[in-house]
C-alpha cells in the first residue's frame, strides 16, 4: 500500500473517479475485496448473465474467503455493538426453536440456510466495513448493481412505449427475478440514491452528475414498469418523506406535485384500475384470506408458530376451502409471515430489529450534530437509508420478502456507517 493510497480523502471518492476508486479499493485488503465480491455477485449476478461463470458456486465462495481473510487479519475490535447484534443471533435461535416444533421440521430445516447465510453476512460487513472509505466504496457498489437493475428496468419500459402488462417486469435470476421483488428493491435504491445525489453533487459534474441523478429517476421509473402496487404505494409514501415531510416550502410543495403528477401520468389506465380493483380481484381477495388465516395461525400457536417457513403447508392442510389458486403461497405479508411462521415471539424480536432500521440511523444524525457536524455526508446518507428502509416495509406489506436482502444488507449497512461515525465524532 503506497502512501497515496493512504491518503486518498473521502471528498476525492465522492468525485466518483475510476482511478482514485480503484487505488482506494486496492489498498483496503483482501477481506475487504472478497466481501465486496459477494455483494457484486449476489446483486449483478454475472454468474448467470453468463454462463461459462457458473461453474462454481461464487457466493458461498465469496463469503468464506472474506471470513478467513478477515480472521487472517486479526483485526477484531473496533467496532460499536449494537443490540441488533444480539437481536439476530435471538432470532435465529427462534427459527431453530420454531423449526423442531413445526408442523412439518423437514421443511423448516432444508431452508435454515435463508437465514442463517445473512447472519453471517451481517457480521462480515460489520467487521470488514470498518472505516468511512470502505463504506463508501461498498455503498457505490451497491448503487452501480441496483442501476444496472434499474437501467433495465427503465429501458424495457421505454421500449413497451409505457404500457402496462399484467406481469410487471422480470430482473435477472436470483432474488429480483419477480416483478415484485425487483420494485421493492427499486424502492429501496430510490431511498438510498436521492440522498447519495445530495451529497454528491457537490463534487461531480458532466455525466458522472447525470449519472448519478438517473439513479433515482430510473428506480421511479421501474417501479412504475414492475405493475406491483403494494411498491408503487411505498413509492408514493418516500416521495412524500423525501420532497415534503418536514420542509414545506414553495418549492417543496411544487417538486411533490411534480412527483405525484408524473407518476399519475406514467400509470397506464389499466394499472389505474387494479388499484379501483383493490380488494375484489381474485389476487387481492387470496392475499386477505392468507393475511386472515395466518393470524388465526398465531392465537393457535402463539409462542413458536405453525414452523418456520410452514406457512403455505399449514395452509393446504387446514384451510384448501380457501384457495383460489391450485396450492398456497408464502404469505404475501412480512408480518403475517413471520408471526405466523414463528409466533409472537419471533414477530417481537422481528420488529425490534425493524426498529433498529431505524434507530441506527437517527443515532447517527443525532451523534454528528451534537459534536456540531451538521455538514457532515453522513447525515444525508442515514437519511436514505431510513428512506429506502421505509420503502422495503410498505413493498413488503403485499409480497413474502422476509429473507431476501433488503432488511438484512440494510441492518449491516446501518451498524458499518454507525461505526464510520463514531471515528468521525473522535477525530472532531
């Protein structure tokens, strides 16, 4: 590592330069690199884009190099503890728990790995993300995967001339395959890139600016494509909190009409109408019956559930009366998933770990303006990560999103920036 290595400032990778990028990225470690590979292979999925890469399985592989490079390091210490550390770990041991006393444990254990890989995760990012360089490298990554998400998405919707189809749009294998899995990822991004932009306009210019302020644009314009309602109401709900709530202004008040006018517009007339349809269309009226019956399934099993990942078996024995379709689903509902999976118990510690997607962030905004940072990048980006947070919360009201990325990738970003800023209030 050279010394200009060393020296490269958080201001000059805020200019979003290939060089300086690649010397910072370079200089931070293997473990660094190999974590930075998971996240690349597990959001791009070149493995699949590709065929002659999938000869071997890169995500396993990628974490378990990161771990045994981060242990090769010896760097153990200096990070903050938060109780979502412990938070995870009592969640897991519900989902343990639940699965010996499911109605069907078989089941339970093949898919113990759904979870118990981003607990692992969790702890690697926390451990390997350690400084506000490495955050900040590992953010654009994240950005850059999820653009090239949207870019699709926005191109394939361009290309349809703005129509509506009943199947939304489809993302690449892996977990934003479903139309509606991928818009709740987009509303994520449209969180976390809003603010990104703030910060970093500052310091871009000529297409890199435009770069970064398709961002958010193409997220909006993806989740419009996806046709999944549940993430366009979550879309509505963060325009509101990123152009209005707390700022009223003349110009606030014209940017959310703005807002709420285009997106009026860009909805064809018939996704105009699943919306009028709420609630009466066979859909709607399968997802009331699974959100109805799950929660009969937590008073019969208040404390553990019916098992972990039980649901749609449970469902098939005890209620077929209620299908409107040939077998049941997951349940449509992350709350209705988990406590019916795990009970009451396992609901709990789940929206504990909910309120800490929030908390961490405001502790960190709370933090940096007591020492008198109030110009500090940080505040804007625990901004949208709150916002994208919100967004994964409202999607997953009306899609079976527990044990995808979202929560858990947002959990472990939250702690790495809370500790990025608890050097920066030192250094103060």
């Amino acid at each position: 590592m050279s010394n200009s290595d060393k020296n490269i400032s958080i201001e000059s990778l805020f200019k979003l330069e290939f060089g300086t990028l690649w010397s910072a990225f370079r200089a931070e470690g293997l473990a660094f690199f190999f974590i930075c590979g998971y996240f690349f292979c597990e959001y791009v999925r070149p493995q699949s884009i590709i065929s002659g890469l999938d000869f071997l399985p890169w995500t396993q592989l990628t974490i378990v190099l990161s771990a045994m490079f981060w242990a090769a390091e010896g760097k153990f210490g200096g990070r903050i503890t938060t109780p979502s550390n412990y938070l995870m770990v009592l969640y897991y041991i519900v989902i343990v728990l639940s699965s010996m006393a499911a109605f069907n444990s078989q089941i339970s254990y093949k898919l113990l790995s759904n979870f118990y890989l981003w607990l692992i995760i969790f702890y690697l990012i926390q451990v390997i993300v350690t400084n506000e360089k490495r955050f900040l490298i590992f953010l654009l990554i994240f950005l850059l995967a999820s653009f090239k998400l949207s870019l699709f998405g926005a191109k394939t919707w361009a290309m349809r001339g703005f129509a509506f189809t009943s199947w939304g749009i489809r993302g690449p294998p892996g977990f934003f395959t479903n139309s509606g899995e991928l818009a709740a990822q987009m509303c994520v991004f449209f969180g976390v890139s809003y603010y990104f932009y703030e910060v970093a306009k500052k310091y871009i210019s000529g297409w890199r600016l435009w770069m970064v302020r398709l961002f958010p644009i193409t997220a909006a314009m993806t989740v419009m494509a996806a046709s999944s309602r549940g993430a366009q109401l979550a879309l509505l709900v963060q325009g509101y909190f990123v152009f209005l709530h707390g700022k009223v202004s003349m110009r606030s008040l014209f940017l959310v009409t703005a807002f709420v006018g285009l997106l009026y517009v860009a909805l064809p007339a018939e996704q105009l109408e699943r919306f009028q349809s709420a609630g009466d269309d066979r859909t709607s009226e399968q997802r009331l019956l699974y959100w109805e019956h799950g929660f009969d399934m937590m008073l019969e099993y208040p404390l553990l559930g019916v098992g972990y990942f039980n649901f749609p078996t449970y469902y098939n024995h005890y209620y077929p009366q209620d299908l409107l379709y040939e077998s049941a689903e997951l349940a449509h509902n992350i709350f209705v998933q988990v406590g019916a999976d795990l009970g009451f118990l396992g609901l709990f510690i789940y929206l504990l770990l909910i309120w800490q997607g929030f908390k961490i962030p405001s502790l960190v905004r709370q933090r940096l303006i007591k020492q008198g940072l109030q110009e500090d990048w940080r505040i804007p980006i625990s901004k949208g990560l709150a916002v994208g947070f919100l967004g994964f919360l409202i999607a997953g009201q009306f899609v079976s999103i527990v044990y995808y990325p979202y929560m858990w990738i947002h959990l472990a970003l939250c702690c790495a920036l809370l500790n990025t800023t608890v050097q920066a209030v030192k250094k103060a």
